[in-house]
C-alpha cells in the first residue's frame, strides 16, 4: 500500500471519498486526476463546503499507473492514498476503496473519464437531499476522435431513454450514507455500476446537470469489442439477480427516434450492423469461454 498526505481532513468539513479503481492506466490516470481536482478548494464561506479524498486503487498493474498517480496527487494536504493491489479485479479495487472511504458521500469513478470538480460537488449536494441515494453525473460522450461509423452508431445510442434516464455508460456512480448500508459488499462482478443501478428503484437515483466526459472507442472494431463485454457482462449481472439472459430489444424506440428525426436513416443501419456485430462477437466469446476483461486502448489516447 501507498499513500500520499497524511494530515486528516478537518472533521467540520464533510468529506466526499473518490474511489478510483485501475488497471494499467497510466495513459489515462493524470488526465482523470486533473479534471477531479482542478477546483478542488474547499470555500471557507460555504456552509456544504466539503473537503476532497482521492483513493487511486490500482489492481494488478504492470505499467507506471501507481506512480503517474502518486505525482498527480503529490502536493496535496489531505488523507488522499495510492493502493497497489496485486491481483487485476475491478471489484475488489472498489471494495478495498469503500473500506477506507470516509463516513460522507462516495463517488466510485473510472480511471479513463473526466468527472470535474463541480460535478463532484453537486453529486454531494443531491445525495443530502431526500430525493436520492443514489446519484449520477449527466453523460457527456466526446466521439470527436472516433470514426464516421462510430459516431453514427452512438447518435442512435446517446438519444435512447435508457442511456438518458440512467446514465448508462457514464463510468460513476456516487452513494450516501443510506445507499453503502443497503448495498453491502460489492460482489465480484464485472458490471460493478450496473449491478449498483438495479440494486435501488429509480425514483431513489437521480442525475445531476452537471456532466462526466466519456471518451467513446475510436474505431468500429474497437466499438464491436466493447460492446460484446458490456452485453456478456451485462448476462452475468443478469442471472446473479434473476433476471434472465435476454437483453432488451429496442428497435421500437430506435424507429421512434428515426421518425421524430432525432437520428437519421444511415445512423439507424449503422447503428444496427454495429449492435449485430457485438452480440455476434459476445456469442464468439461464451463459446471460447474468454471471460477475460477486454480494455478499450483507442479511448485511452489522450487526445
């Protein structure tokens, strides 16, 4: 283990824990870290001032992700800690992050977004309020760098009411007090966010304005990869909660959206070959029983 700081966070401040599990990221870690913290002053004057810990947990890395992490964080008067945990597990990165966490809100935050400052603070705000205990950043999906097709593919993603509703893909979630006693012990999942979500009844998750940026794949190979661990990800959720292993079908809304012309004919074919080609790429790898988590490198280039 590895920490950085060491004088506590003031007890009269809240303080919201980040928990930020990864694995090789070291192309990736510094422009997370700095999107996190940079307007991370507590304002004296603000009676929900709160203060800021940072839980970078590395989990089997092999690459420079523990240091590129320490000298983002070095500098800062605060508890804030790098873990090096040996074996590669999401899961256990977010369990080891949540045993440390302080007693406020905690956003759990992947290594490869941008989650800034202020979206920090008003996931913290909300998760005091009644109406949530369970929050997320609005999806903010950066295809600037990715491919024609790519591009066409998430026009038809990014307008479903699941991805709007949910957040679905948005790489955070942040939890109260109430929502960590509920959830228990994260159990070894591949879809940690996605089991999170179905754990609470929407009227108690709630999305902020604020917005998280995602980097989406850059190449439609890249797209199809992604695609099939999120669907073989989401079947293992699926029949750990008894919930079957048909994903849903939404033709009916994608052809709604086409008819209100949010998106346009060619989204809608490209978007449909891509779908067929991540279910057809998961099939391939249940078959070959490749339960191997697949990383997205192309998203990773900072642009």
């Amino acid at each position: 283990m590895r920490r950085t700081g060491g004088r506590p966070v003031a007890e009269a401040r809240r303080t919201i824990t980040v928990v930020i599990p990864a694995h090789n990221e070291e192309a990736v870690i510094g422009r997370c870290l700095a999107a996190l913290l940079a307007d991370a002053r507590p304002d004296p004057s603000d009676a929900l001032s709160h203060g800021l810990r940072v839980l970078v947990v590395s989990n089997g890395s092999t690459d420079q992700t523990v240091a590129r992490a320490l000298s983002s964080l070095a500098g800062r008067a605060g508890s804030d800690q790098v873990l090096d945990l040996p074996e590669p597990s999401k899961a256990a990165a977010v369990r080891a992050g949540m045993s440390l966490a302080a007693a406020g809100p905690v956003i759990v935050l992947d290594a490869d977004v941008e989650l800034p400052t202020s979206a920090v603070r008003a996931l913290a705000d909300v998760l005091d309020t009644p109406l949530a205990i369970v929050a997320y950043p609005t999806l903010r999906l950066d295809t600037e760098s990715s491919s024609w097709a790519v591009q066409r593919y998430y026009r038809v993603w990014t307008s479903l009411s699941y991805v709007t509703a949910s957040m679905v893909g948005s790489g955070v979630f942040a939890l109260n007090g109430p929502a960590l006693a509920q959830l228990g012990e994260l159990p070894d999942v591949v879809n940690d966010d996605g089991w999170v979500r179905l754990s609470f009844p929407p009227e108690r998750r709630v999305v902020v304005p604020e917005e998280v940026t995602v980097f989406a794949a850059r190449t439609a190979r890249a797209l199809v990869a992604r695609r099939a661990r999120i669907i073989n990800g989401n079947r293992a959720l699926s029949r750990e909660l008894g919930l079957g292993d048909e994903p849903p079908r939404r033709t009916a809304e994608v052809l709604r959206q086409l008819r209100v012309g949010r998106v346009r004919p060619v989204d809608v074919m490209v978007f449909g070959a891509l779908t067929v080609a991540g279910r057809a790429a998961a099939v391939v790898r249940r078959v070959r029983r490749d339960a191997t988590w697949s990383t997205d490198l192309t998203s990773r280039e900072v642009r």
